[in-house]
C-alpha cells in the first residue's frame, strides 16, 4: 500500500484524478477517520461526508478524491463490494462520482463492456479477477434483482479503449459458465440513446400485441404492423405518435400506424392517410379554447401517466384505434406552461371508451404505466 509522505510536496491532483463517490461507511466516521483509512492506498486531496442539511449527521456517504489515479483504482479495488465495514450489513460501494466525465479525453461509453451469460455464482471481485489481465479496471458491477441474487450478467468499464477492444476479443465466447446455456458475451455497452430507441421498439412491439388480442386488425394488415414494430418505427424516442397515420380496419375502427418515408407502411393506399386526416380535422374543429368539449355519458375518459412530452395531437392518435375521438385535450400548468401529464379523451360511443380502457389501460410508455379511466359526470375536473 502507498504512503502519505509519497506525494506531500503536491498541491494540486493529477490531471487525470477520479473523484470518487463512497456509500456503506457508520454513520460515526468523519473525515479524520475515514482520511486514515483511505490513506492506505494513496495521499488524499479532499474529503467530504455527505450529512443532513438540518440535523448534521452522516448520511453513511462521502466524496474522496486521491492525488493520482492509481490510487482511487487501488482503493476501489481493494474495498468496493470486498470490505464490510463494523456494523454494516452491506459491503463498501466505491465508484467514480461522475462516470460520464472521468478521463475527460475519453468517453466512457467507448470502454464499458455489458458482461453476459456470466455465472450467478460469480461476484464484483470474481469478474474484477476474469477480465484484470486485459488492463486497468475502473468499474464492475454485477447486476442483481431485489433479492441481490445475480442477474448473470455484468457492467466492466476499462481505465482505456484499448483495453476495453482487447478483452472483447479474448473473452467474448470463449467458455461457457455453469448454469448458462449459451456462451459468455462480452460487448460494448449500450448508450443511453440505444436504450431508449430498444425501450421504444418494445413499446411498439406491446401495442401490436394489444390490437392483434383485440382482433382490431385483419390479417392482410398484421403483417406490415409487425413489421413496424420490429423496426421500432410507431414512434421516436419521446414516443412521438403525431406522425402516424392510421389504416382501416375490421369493424369500423382506425388503426394507428407510421406513416413516414421509411414505415413499412408506405405501401398502403393515400385514402387510409386521408381519412385519419379528415378523423383529426373533426375532431379539431369540434374542440372549444380549452378543448374540453364532452361526448356522451360513459364516453369520456381520463388518461393519467402521461409522458411529459405528449400534446393533444400525441393523446388523439393514441385513442383512435377505439373509435372515432370527439376531442382529446393534455392538461398544461398555467404557470410553467408544461403539461400535468393527465388529460381526458372523449368519444362518440361508450362502447369505444370501454375497449380504449381495457387495451389502454396499464399500458407502459417508457417508465409509466397508463392509467385510464371514465370521467365522473360531478367530477368534470381532475385538479
């Protein structure tokens, strides 16, 4: 381990410093005490224990940041999910506090590797040991459930791209551990855009699910929705429906489908484009300033949960699979002109509000569920 005297004549860090984040410690440690404990690995620059801003205890937290970067990793190392602290049930958690800005002239996203068909019997220290002579390991973390049982897979993040490249290559498929039925995999992590654009395709795929159990659709139409979902093209990533058109279907009702250049819609006749159009333009038309403009008893409905980007054109082309939509209206906040994420639907039938309820409701977009319910005739306003 490092001694304190090593770097005293420094007065600044090292340009390449992590600043590092560190939960599971007592809550009786202060700075002196846990400045003696982390100067085993290395001389430390600042210290701080997160507290609480009207009581002053500890939160069982702190920032730490080292001299150099070796130190940090030499710490983490040694402590993160390996220590378990006096009184503690859980073992140190020690991870850069910014994991987006470290090694500033290097995005993140180039070294983290997603770890899969990994053993569940394996721990932090035990993946830390697998992928150790490919270089410097700056963060691993095992996925795990609500039970801390391993999910059989993993994050790695390299202190480099090379490193990263090069355990890619000894590792991915290169044995298969007990208790999984497939290879290892070991890959690039997904970006936060590549998880919303695969939450999206999933958020397709349960609306074609939907309509399909519901029978709204005729075969002829199946196939080209499907497609759609697949290609993760019935909406963007703030799952902006706006653009869709619709297409007919059995019974009556519209069917909400993409209807842009690259949908694989773009075979379906103008007529099915048109009619969504003249469906919206009526239903614009209709609509008084605020946009509350009621259908009949049991034909109205509040839709709670909504995304936080979705406006009345958003809300109408989502109800429109049920039936032909009076008015749709997102409430907005007066004084921050942002929407309350509930608005209400109205249709001409009841019968159209009951099947909007029944697919609708409980539907997830991104990390809400929908919740959709009929409007009480003395209860015309929701706030």
């Amino acid at each position: 381990m490092n001694s304190a005297s090593q770097v005293t004549s420094q007065t600044e860090p090292d340009p390449d410093a992590i600043k590092m984040f560190v939960g599971q410690i007592p809550k009786n440690m202060d700075e002196n005490d846990l400045q003696k404990m982390f100067e085993d690995y290395g001389p430390v620059y600042h210290l701080n224990v997160l507290r609480d801003k009207n009581t002053g205890q500890s939160k069982g937290c702190c920032f730490v940041t080292f001299y150099t970067r070796k130190a940090a990793l030499d710490a983490q190392n040694a402590l993160h999910n390996v220590k378990t602290m006096p009184m503690m049930h859980h073992p140190i958690q020690m991870k850069p506090a910014d994991s987006e800005k470290r090694n500033g002239d290097l995005n993140v996203e180039e070294r983290k590797l997603f770890v899969g068909m990994l053993s569940k019997k394996l721990n932090e220290n035990d993946v830390r040991m697998m992928f150790a002579p490919f270089g410097t390991i700056e963060d691993c973390t095992v996925l795990r459930d609500a039970t801390s049982t391993s999910k059989g897979c993993a994050f790695v993040t390299f202190a480099s791209r090379v490193c990263a490249m090069n355990a890619i290559k000894g590792m991915h498929h290169s044995q298969t551990m007990e208790g999984c039925s497939s290879p290892l995999v070991v890959k690039i992590a997904d970006t936060q855009k590549e998880k919303e654009q695969k939450k999206m395709q999933q958020v397709a795929s349960n609306l074609f699910m939907q309509m399909s159990n519901l029978g709204a659709l005729g075969p002829q139409y199946l196939a080209f929705l499907q497609q759609a979902a697949a290609a993760g093209n019935m909406g963007s990533g703030n799952f902006n429906m706006g653009n869709m058109g619709t297409m007919n279907a059995m019974g009556g009702q519209n069917m909400p489908f993409n209807s842009g250049p690259n949908s694989a819609s773009a075979s379906f006749p103008n007529a099915f484009n048109t009619q969504a159009q003249m469906q919206q333009n009526a239903a614009a038309a209709k609509q008084s300033e605020d946009g509350r403009i009621p259908g009949p008893d049991g034909a109205n409905l509040f839709i709670y949960h909504l995304p936080q980007e979705f406006g009345d054109q958003d809300l109408m082309q989502m109800f429109m699979p049920f039936g032909n939509v009076v008015s749709a209206k997102v409430f907005i906040d007066k004084q921050t002109n942002l929407s309350k994420c509930f608005g209400f639907v109205s249709y001409d039938t009841p019968m159209s509000a009951q099947a909007a309820i029944t697919s609708m409701n409980g539907f997830q977009i991104g990390m809400k569920r929908l919740k959709v319910q009929l409007k009480r005739p003395k209860n015309d306003k929701p706030y």
